[in-house]
C-alpha cells in the first residue's frame, strides 16, 4: 500500500513536480552562476517570515538533498520585536514547511520606532548586524537573504529615478565590518512571481513584512506607498506590451557597455569617456581596417 505523504511532503514534492522550471531552475542557476557555495561553508539561512525567505530555507534543504557539495545550513530567525501574532505565523509556517529554527531576540523595533528621521535605514542596518553577528556565533562563514530577481530589477529602476545613478544588488558580497563573513542572494535569479504561485498552490500565508510599522496594515501589502511599488507597477504595465521586459532588464545588467556610459564609477572614483576616447578612437579604426581587410580577402 501506498504510503499517504504528509504535509511537509507534498509541499516539498510541489517544487519538483510544478515548480521545477520557475523556482528550482533559477535557484539552481543563481547558485552556479555566480558560485555562492564551496565546500565545507557553513550558511546562516536569514527568514524574516516571509514567503521569499521561508522559500528559500526549502530550496536549499532539496539542495541539501541532491547537491555533490558538502556545506552545512542554520535557518536563522531573528525577532526584532514581533507581534505576538506574528511570531506565531512565522513559527507555524516553519513547521509546516519542516524547519528547524534558530530563533534569538532583538529590540530592534522598539529602537527603530524612536526614532523621528529614518527609522527604516537604522532598522535594517541593525538587523543586518544582528543577523551577522549571530551566523558567526554559529560558526557560519555566510548569510543568506532571500531577494529575488524582482527586487534586483526594481532597485536598479529607483536608483536611476531617484538617486540619479544606475546602480543594482549583487549576488554576493564581503562584509565590511565582519571579516571572513560573506552575504549571498540564493534567490537572485528567481521571479516573484513564481514565489506567490508556489505559495498560493501550497496555501500558504506569510507575514507581509518584518517590520513593526506595517504589523497593523491588516495583511496589506507594506509597500503600497513605497516608491518601490512605482517601479513595480512601472514594470507590470510595460509588461503587457513587453512579455520580456523583467528578463530584458535583468540580463542587461549582466551585459553592461562601458564604452557607451559617458561616466561610470569604479573604486571609488568618477571616470569619463573623455579619460580613452581617443585610445579607443585608435583602437575601433585599427579593428574596422582589420575587419575590412579579412572581407577583402574572403
């Protein structure tokens, strides 16, 4: 007889049987692509609670299962304050989904709400601390956080809109102000989309976001009035004309021209075009002349 899979089962079974293409490929990808995981690391999978990071934990459990790599996971959850609901909600779906959590506590919300001028910046600058300083108390050499590609092609349209700069997230980065501790973005290739669409298969519910001035929006969305939310649906309505337009984006900031920026900055420093354009000048005639003497020949 045919054993009956239990809940965690079949949600595990799902990524494989309906969601291979859309979130076990990607994750895949993003993870070879750019080399996120060696051997031996040992990586603090960070979940705020909701469904990108808890995604994530289980991505990486299959991983887990299948890789040649040896590494070793935490599913680290900090509190920076929740709500006894919240803390509830997050705790549950990690049982659902068979996480082992590793919970310790913050009081980084009550911080963060007194302050008058910037109290997201100083919240995700201390949770980021936090989670850092707790992966390496467990012996991680990495974290993890779970943006997604959506998050990369949504930061790089506010950066151009409001900051005047064309500039995005990488996949990976060292810390500054933890040595020998490294970020990575396990998601980076995968869609939002498809994280809801795994979600809502599995009805599954998250908390909309860790933040304590978004715990009363009765499940709305936190970014509803966030300029991140302009770029979105900057992208959704382009979208209906421009199927691509989330892949375009994307892979052009894998294919950047340097050549054609009028200025760009690197270590820390402004170039112009001006610095080789008459080296470059030299170089585009010498390739044309070669170009045209190869076709002459032929």
């Amino acid at each position: 007889m045919k054993r009956e899979l239990s809940d965690t089962e079949q949600i595990e079974r799902s990524i494989f049987k309906h969601f291979k293409s859309t979130l076990w490929a990607p994750f895949l990808t993003s993870i070879n692509r750019y080399e996120l995981i060696q051997p031996g690391d040992r990586i603090a999978l960070c979940i705020s609670g909701g469904k990108d990071s808890m995604c994530m934990a289980l991505l990486f459990r299959l991983l887990q299962k299948h890789s040649d790599i040896p590494f070793e996971t935490v599913y680290l959850m900090m509190d920076p304050g929740y709500s006894p609901e919240n803390r509830k909600k997050n705790e549950e779906n990690a049982e659902r989904l068979g996480l082992s959590l590793s919970v310790f506590e913050t009081n980084i919300f009550a911080i963060a709400n007194a302050q008058e001028k910037k109290p997201c910046y100083l919240c995700a600058r201390m949770r980021r601390g936090h989670l850092y300083n707790r992966a390496r108390e467990l012996g991680c050499n990495k974290i993890a956080l779970g943006h997604h590609l959506n998050d990369i092609i949504e930061t790089t349209l506010m950066s151009m809109f409001y900051s005047s700069k064309l500039e995005t997230i990488i996949p990976k980065s060292h810390s500054e102000n933890f040595p020998g501790m490294e970020l990575i973005r396990p998601m980076y290739c995968v869609k939002e989309d498809a994280v809801r669409s795994w979600a809502a298969y599995n009805h599954l519910s998250f908390i909309q976001c860790a933040c304590r001035f978004t715990e009363n929006t009765s499940g709305e969305d936190p970014s509803l009035s966030s300029k991140r939310l302009e770029s979105k649906n900057l992208i959704r309505q382009l979208k209906k004309t421009n199927p691509e337009i989330e892949d375009n984006i994307f892979r052009a900031l894998h294919a950047v021209q340097i050549e054609s920026f009028p200025g760009y900055k690197a270590d820390d420093r402004m170039h112009s075009f001006l610095e080789n354009y008459d080296d470059f000048g030299k170089l585009r005639f010498h390739e044309n002349k070669e170009n045209a003497k190869k076709e002459s020949d032929q």
